[in-house]
C-alpha cells in the first residue's frame, strides 16, 4: 500500500512539472521580454491616465494586447474609473518603435460603462 501511495504522488510530482512543458506553457526567454514590456507600458498607461484623469480613482485595469500597426508595435490597454458618481472607462493605445523601444504616440479614448 505505501508503495502505491509512493507511486502515485511521484506521479502526480512529475505531471505537474513536465506537463507546462507538454503543453507549450514553459515561459522563455520571448515570453518574459513580452511580459516586461507589457508591464513597462502598463505602468506608463496607468500613469498617463493619472495625469490626464487627476481626480478619478483607477477601479481595474486590463492587458488588452499586442498589435503591429505600419512599422509600430501597439500595446492596447483598458482601465475603469471612477470620478464621484461618473463610472467610466478609458482605452489607450500605445504606439512603440520597436527599434529602440521608445513610445512615439499615446491615445485616450473615453467611454461611459
């Protein structure tokens, strides 16, 4: 009995680290720069919607992706706010030259929930 208890949660030990792998969700070296830029730009999203938005209360925030545009990388962001009883939420697109990684151009568009 203890062998077959043995057995099993050596099973289940090895499922839990190779099926990641199995199953392509292993980060690499690609999917952590995505993962520090997107929080490089998040971070400048939530700032610039601060200034922009100086009295609302940041409720949530979404990654909405990745996109390419002509030669720009586009990060694509939604937050939801708050500015006393107004519930609103703001998109902003952040358009990155991918040569040196610099923002070249941000957009705000405001919609009520």
């Amino acid at each position: 009995m203890k062998l077959f208890i043995k057995t099993i949660v050596a099973f289940f030990s090895l499922s839990l680290i190779t099926v990641p792998f199995l199953h392509g969700h292993a980060e690499t070296s690609s999917h952590i720069t995505q993962s520090a830029d997107h929080a490089k730009w998040g971070r400048l999203a939530v700032k610039q919607t601060q200034m922009r938005y100086p009295v609302a209360q940041i409720k949530d925030y979404a990654y909405l992706g990745r996109g390419k545009e002509k030669n720009l990388e586009t990060q694509r962001f939604k937050l939801w706010l708050q500015q006393g009883e107004k519930k609103f939420t703001v998109f902003i697109t952040i358009k990155v030259d991918p040569k040196n990684n610099t923002m070249k151009k941000i957009q705000f568009v405001e919609s009520l929930n």
